[in-house]
C-alpha cells in the first residue's frame, strides 16, 4: 500500500513538472478566454458559447494531456529503461500498473482542476455573479474527468503492449471509435444479418461508450443531468477501469524487460 | 550459504517475424557466488551476461531452470529487498532531482523518511554528486548518471550488489572511482557480482570469474589460479649480440626478435632460460632484463573462447572475416 | 518460497475475474444509461449545427464515411422521436441538409426526407416547405433522378393539397427519361380527381411499393390502411343511409344489415377489428382498432 502510495506520488511529481503539460495548459486557458470575446461578438448566446467552448477546451486539451501522458506511462518507462530501477526493487509488478495509473489520475486531475479554475474565473468576469445555476458545469467536468479517467486506463493498457508512439495512436483511435458506437450498433441492425447484427452489438457494450459522457452541450443549454446518469456513469468509468487495469496487470505480469 | 546459486539456467528467445524459432540466449548455467565474494561475470558482447542478470532479478523468467539467493527461491520479491542493481545504461526520470529520486528509491523499500534523507546525503556524499543532488536528473551528464545509479543501488544497504557493466561509458577517472567503489563494498563484507568485457578491470576487482560465450559457461575460477597457470614463457632482452651468440642461441631453438640494437627472445622452458643465460655470460653479452611472461586474463579467454566454439561456428567465422 | 509464487497466481487469477466480471457488469450499466439519455442512441441536440460544406473539409476525405453517419443519425433521430411521441423534429432538417451537402448522391436521404418532413406530427416534422427545399437540391444535384418529380408531386399533394403543382410535378417527372408510364396517368388522375381517396391511394400504393427501407415501408402501409379503411367506411355510411330509408330507422348494429340480408357477413377493417356504428348513427372504428385515421385529416 505505501509502495503504491509512493510511486503515486513520484509519478505525480515527474509528469507535473513536464514542459509540454504547462504549455497545453495555457492553450487552455487562452482559449477560455477568448471564448469571452466570441460571446461579444454574437447577441444573446455569451453565456452558451462561454459555457460551450469553454469547457470543450478543457475535453479537449485534457484529451492531448491525457494521451501524452499515457504514453509516458508504461511504454516509455521501458524504452527509456527507468522501469528496471524499479522493478529491481522490492515492488510487485501490479504495484507498479496501480501507482503509475494513481500518480498519472491525479496529475490529471490537478490540470483540470487549474484548467476548471479559468473557467470559472472567466465566467465571473463575463457575469459579474455567481449563481447555483453555475454549478452545472461542474457536472459537465465531472463528466470530462470520468472520460480522462477511462482514456488513461486505455493508455497505460496499450503501454504495456506497444511502443510509446502505437500506444498513442491505439488510445487515440479507441476514443474516436468510442464515440460512435450507438452508429455502429444501428448499422449492425439495418444489415438483417444476424451475423453482423450480433457482432456489433457485442462491440457496442466491448469498447468503451466515450458518447455516454458528453454533456456539455445539455449544460450549455443549462439542462440539468439527472443523478442517476452521474451514479451510473460514475458506475460505467470504474467498472472500466478496474477492466482495463486488470488487463494490464494481467500483461504487465508476463512482460520480459530485455 | 552461497549469495547466489543459479541451477540449470537456461533461456530461449523467439526469433522471427512469423514462424518463431527459439533462439537459446543462455544454456543450462550452473553457477555459485559465494558470499562476501567479488565474482566478475565475463565474456563479449552477446554472451549472456546481462541475460544471466536480469534472470536473477526477475526481469526476465526463464526458460528452464531456478536461481536461489541466499538460499531462498529467487521469486520471493521480499529478497530484493537485500539487494543492490546497477543496470546497464542506467536512466533516470528527466524532472526529479537525484536526492528525489534516492527518496523515491528508499521509500519503495519502507524505510522511514528521515533515514532516507540521512542515507541519500551520504550516499551522494560517497559518489560525489554532493553539489548537484537538487539538480533534475536531465542535466546530467553520463558520468553523473552512472554515479546516480551507484547510489541507488546502495540506498538500502544491500548485501549483495548486481551491477551491468558499471564501467561502460566512464572515462578513466570514473572507472578509477567505480573499482574503489567495489573495493570498498567487499571491505564492507558484501557480495558483488557484476558483468564486463573489460578483462583489466575485472583482474584487478575479482575474486573469481566465470567465462560467457554464446549463452555457455566456458570458464570458470579464481584470478590466482587462472594468472598463476604457470608462467607461459620468459622473455629476455639481450643488448647488442654479436652473431655468433645468435646462432648459437637460433641451434637452441630459441626464437629471436631484432628492435635495433637489441634483441628480444622468448623463451619457453626454465631449463633453456639457464641455457640462454649461460651462453650470454660465456660470451660477455649484457643481459637487459628477464621477464617472466605470465598467462593474462585475455590469453585465457581468448582460449576458452576458441575452445567453445563448435567447429561449425568457427567455419562461419572465418567466413565473415573474409568479408571484412 | 510458495507464497511468492503464490502471490503472482494469485494476482493472474484477480485480474482474470476482474477483467471477466468487469465487461459483463458494463452491459446493465450501459443499458441504464441509455435509458437514462432517452433515446436509441445518445444524440445530443447539438448547439451549433454546422455546414455540411465545412464539415465535409473537416473530414478530409471521408465525406461519404460522414454522409452515413449523418444519416443513420438522422434515421434514428426520427425513429427515436416517434418512438417516444415526441412532436419537435426541428434537427431532421438540418441533419437531412448536412447529410446530402455531405454526399449529394445518397438519394435515399432525399427520399426519406421528402416524406417525413412533410407528415404532420407526430408522424413527421410538419415541415413541407423543409421537404420541397430539400427534393429541389436533390433534383438539381440528380437530374437524371426523375422519381424525384415524384416526391415533389407527393409533398404538393398530400399536405399543400396543391393539386395543380402536384400534377405538374407528375407529368415533368413522366417527361424525365426513364419516367414511368404511371406518372402521366397520376398526373391526370390529380388533375381529374385530386383529393379523391382512390387517388391518395394509388399514389401510397406507389411508394409503397417502391420504399427503400423499414421505415418508409411502414409509414406507407399504414396510410395506405387509413384511406382504406375511409374508402371502406364510406361505403358502409352509404348503405346504412339506404337502410334506414327503406327500414324507416337507423341500424343499431352491423348484426341487424346482416340479420336482415343487407350484409353477408360483419365487416372488419384492415387492422382486423370490426365496425361499429357510432353513437350518431354512422360507422366508426372498434376500440382496439389499429387503424390511424387522423392521418388523413
């Protein structure tokens, strides 16, 4: 428990201090900004469009965060040789899957959160005021971390696999697919084969449903998201994620170091 | 109880894109350090010996066969627990800094954060990374590096150390620190068991050698024993013979080599080094020196090499070294 | 040591069950979730429709990928909607438009479009003017597609009962090489007969026959059902209204015609139910009818 505990930290502190996360940051933040200016310009929808565009930055810069970090992960560990220091070590190989996935959650999280903050700043500046209504967004981050949480798990699983520029590649594609499953699943039906039928829908509930998670143009709209769409998305991401872990633990365990 | 045991070794690598061959890196290694033992593993590059040690670390599984250390089953992770690893071209992470990073290391192995900070301080105290243990470990140079691997090695105070080739990349200075370094451990009554190719450093560190070739144990034994096989010849420096000496010396059957003004013979036997010696004084020749030529380390591998290899191989290679 | 080779069989068979155990969990999750968003699949009510110009540049290349992914989701979007009884449509439109902006040639989108914008809700988005907008880029990007002229005399006549254009539409469209021969006799039928049950039928009957999937199928079929069940009911009025001029009172039941010889046997509507007379004397539909109709009010 502290072993993992220990490389959560350590992890943490080594991608935190990476160059290329503090620049995508500020991309962030600039582009929550200029959001302020795309409002003045339109009549009526400032509001919506800071909403909107503010918060797909942080979707979509925590997504380049969350792959570039996913490929330091494992993958780069072992084509940079660092993993032998630690596994030369007495660390069980599974605590070094957990901690690395922890180390790298949590410095994700930390981003959204800086992230989140200019957001809110933002909004303070373009309302003079905050209201309960203005909570809803943090549904919709909530929601954004849940999708990083998965797209990690995703990273750190083809790590394990594949060189660090396949892991990303691999990560990448996995959540473009997974945002049209329900599409994939429908072309299934129309064909009238039970065949092709039955495969996609077995891809349908197999690869991750990053679709169920997009609810930023609801909050735009200041539609509110039910609790029990926050306790089940909750529920899918860990379920996921315990999957994807697993898996890797289970391949991480096999893996020769040469 | 011997620090390591390893039984029957043995490990095979698939090779080929499609239809996988095994590839045997490593064959049915029996080998024991003992403990408090410097033990120098031996060979060219490709050999087996960092095959050998990452099998002992578990970075590797092999294909057949066990290692015990300190006479336990070498799966226990618990065990690393008392031991030290250097790797070969050791890395770090790019934004820690070295005394981060030594606290990093120690607290994997439970100790408590206060004899942490007290054994990195000493220990970048020992390798001399003293000045620059706050510095992010990207700046480095590969002499810093290689010392921070030292380091970590040593953060738990470990009764036997591996290390993978510790010289590599160091200059001559470095290298002098590392073999003091390894000095001082077996001072300290701990074992070291580490791999090179560079045959000097290992004659003046080691204890005991085994030869790798090609995955095979060829050779195996202490440096006194292997150094002392026997003096192979002596060689003597005359200084300017007059002719005659020489002939008399070539119907000895003494083989002779002209450099100038003198002459330098080898010479195999003890009783024609009298032979040599008696007929130079007869003839009032000055006698510049008698060196006992000693069989090197390098004579003995180059021995055991060519001895291990199948005659199949040897064709080969001769093969290749027409090609040039 | 066992427990160290222990541990490691240990951690393989975790994780096998987790990852097992893991995947079959995420079916009744997933399934949750889809209740939860509502709909077949969950399709945002997107903010910012773009163009299809600019989306199909975003694609590079793979317009006609994007083409039918736009159109799967606006068949689903409609289908989910109706499904629900919901009675906004407003994004089939605009999904329609980016879909054929996307891929000018996916006739079917036009086709499918014609139709259902035109229906009156629930059935349809309500929207004939959407419709007759969306057949005239289809015609100008296809003009070799005659049964375009086709959907475009069905939007005019069946919700504008604009029976003069319908009919020009039918008889340029029977002028199109290729144009079928029904065409023209359409176009003289509106001409003759426009708003006739006997020519709302044939006119159904054609696209009937000719849908090019489910959905287009059954919404014909069940048009096609109403105007027979009109047809049907019509003349059943007519012959309670001779009945009661020659019995000298209205029949309380189809029992009584049959009774009395005027019927060989009960009639029953194309869903199967019988007639009933109504309340006010003339026939109506029995409660479990699953005839609808209001769709041709």
């Amino acid at each position: 428990m502290a072993r993992i505990w220990s490389i959560t930290w350590h992890t943490f502190k080594e991608a935190a201090r990476d160059r290329v996360l503090y620049n995508l940051i500020v991309f962030a933040l600039l582009m929550i900004g200029a959001s302020i200016l795309f409002g003045q310009i339109s009549v009526g929808i400032e509001g919506i469009i800071l909403v909107d565009l503010g918060l797909s930055s942080i979707a979509v810069f925590g997504l380049l965060m969350a792959i570039l970090i996913g490929i330091g992960l494992v993958s780069k560990e072992i084509e940079r040789r660092t993993i032998f220091n630690l596994l030369s070590k007495p660390v069980h190989r599974f605590e070094f899957i957990l901690g690395k996935y922890f180390g790298l959650l949590v410095t994700l999280a930390v981003n959204t959160g800086v992230m989140a903050a200019g957001f809110y700043l933002a909004l303070f500046y373009q309302k003079r005021s905050l209201g309960p209504e203005d909570l809803l967004p943090l549904g919709a981050i909530y929601f954004i971390l849940l999708q990083f949480a998965l797209v990690v798990a995703w990273a750190l699983f083809f790590s394990c696999l594949s060189t660090p520029v396949l892991s990303a590649v691999f990560t990448f594609s996995i959540y473009v697919a997974g945002h049209f499953l329900s599409d994939l699943r429908f072309f299934g039906q129309e064909t009238h084969s039970r065949l092709v039928s039955g495969v996609t829908t077995l891809l349908y509930y197999l690869l991750p449903n990053f679709a169920d998670f997009d609810v930023i143009t609801r909050t735009a709209h200041g539609d509110k998201i039910s609790g029990l769409l926050f306790t089940a998305n909750s529920l899918y991401a860990l379920l996921y994620v315990t999957v994807l872990i697993s898996a890797a633990v289970l391949v991480f365990e096999e893996k020769e170091f040469r | 109880m011997p620090a390591i045991e390893t039984i029957d070794l043995t490990k095979d690598y698939a090779v080929g894109f499609w239809r996988k061959r095994p590839k045997r890196v490593l064959e049915h290694l029996n080998l024991e350090v003992a403990a408090g033992e410097v033990f120098g593993l031996l060979g060219p590059n490709g050999a087996g010996k960092s095959t050998t040690l990452k099998l002992i670390l578990r970075l590797i599984f092999p294909t057949s066969g066990a290692v015990r250390i300190f006479g336990s089953d070498w799966r226990d992770v618990s065990l690393r627990a008392r031991i030290g690893f250097l790797p070969e071209n050791p890395s770090f992470y790019d934004n820690l800094s070295a005394e981060e990073f030594l606290n990093y290391a120690g607290s994997l192995f439970r100790l408590a954060a206060a004899e942490r900070r007290r054994r990195a301080g000493k220990l970048l105290e020992q390798v001399g990374l003293a000045e620059v243990g706050d510095i992010p470990v990207r700046r480095y140079s590969k002499g810093m590096v290689q010392r921070l691997g030292l380091a970590q090695a040593l953060i738990n105070d470990p009764e036997l150390v591996i290390l993978d080739e510790p010289m590599s990349g160091l200059d001559p200075l470095g290298r002098r620190e590392v073999r003091d370094l390894i000095l001082d451990l077996k001072a300290q009554k701990r074992t070291v068991l580490f791999s090179t190719h560079i045959l000097s450093d290992a004659e003046t560190l080691c204890d005991r050698v085994a030869i790798l070739h090609r995955g095979r144990l060829q050779g195996l034994g202490e440096i006194g024993e292997i150094l002392a096989v026997g003096v192979a010849s002596t060689e003597i420096v005359l200084e300017a013979p007059p002719p005659g000496v020489l002939d008399s010396l070539a119907l000895a059957g003494v083989p002779a080599v002209r450099t100038g003004e003198r002459v330098r013979l080898s010479v195999q036997d003890e009783v024609e080094v009298e032979r040599v010696l008696e007929i130079a004084v007869r003839e009032k020749v000055k006698v510049v020196s008698i060196t006992p030529v000693r069989m090197t380390l390098e004579d003995y591998f180059m021995e055991k090499v060519e001895k291990g290899q199948p005659v199949r191989e040897k064709f080969d290679r001769q093969a290749l070294s027409r090609k040039g | 040591m066992p427990a160290a080779r222990e541990l490691k069989r240990f951690t393989r068979l975790a994780s096998g069950v987790l990852v097992v155990a893991g995947l079959a969990a995420l079916v009744p999750v997933q399934n949750r979730i889809d209740a939860e968003n509502g709909m077949y699949g969950p399709i945002a009510d997107v903010l910012y429709m773009p163009s299809g110009g600019l989306l199909g540049r975003l694609s590079l290349g793979n317009e006609g990928l994007l083409s039918a992914i736009y159109w799967t989701r606006a068949v689903q979007y409609f289908g989910s909607r109706s499904l629900a009884k919901q009675a906004r449509f407003e994004l089939l439109a605009p999904l329609l438009r980016i879909t054929t902006e996307l891929d000018p040639h996916l006739l079917i989108a036009y086709r499918f479009g014609a139709i259902f914008l035109t229906e009156k809700p629930p059935e349809g988005a309500g929207q004939p003017e959407a419709a007759l907008d969306l057949i005239r880029h289809g015609i100008v990007n296809n003009p070799d597609y005659w049964r375009f002229w086709q959907d475009l005399g069905f939007i005019y006549y069946w919700n504008l009962k604009d029976y003069r254009r319908a009919a020009q539409a039918y008889l340029i469209g029977s002028r199109q090489p290729g144009g079928l021969f029904f065409m023209k006799a359409m176009a003289a039928k509106i001409l003759a007969q426009g708003g006739d049950p006997a020519t709302s039928y044939e006119i159904w009957m054609q696209l009937y026959r000719q849908a090019e999937n489910e959905q287009l199928r059954r919404n014909a079929e069940i048009h096609l059902t109403a105007i027979q069940a009109t047809i049907a009911m019509k003349q059943l009025n007519d012959l309670l209204g001779r009945f009661q001029e020659a019995s000298g009172h209205p029949a309380k039941s189809f029992e009584e015609l049959v009774a009395a010889g005027w019927l060989r046997g009960l009639p029953f509507d194309p869903s199967g139910v019988p007639y009933r007379i109504g309340a006010d004397g003339k026939v109506a539909l029995g409660p479990k009818s699953k005839v609808l109709l209001y769709l041709l009010e």
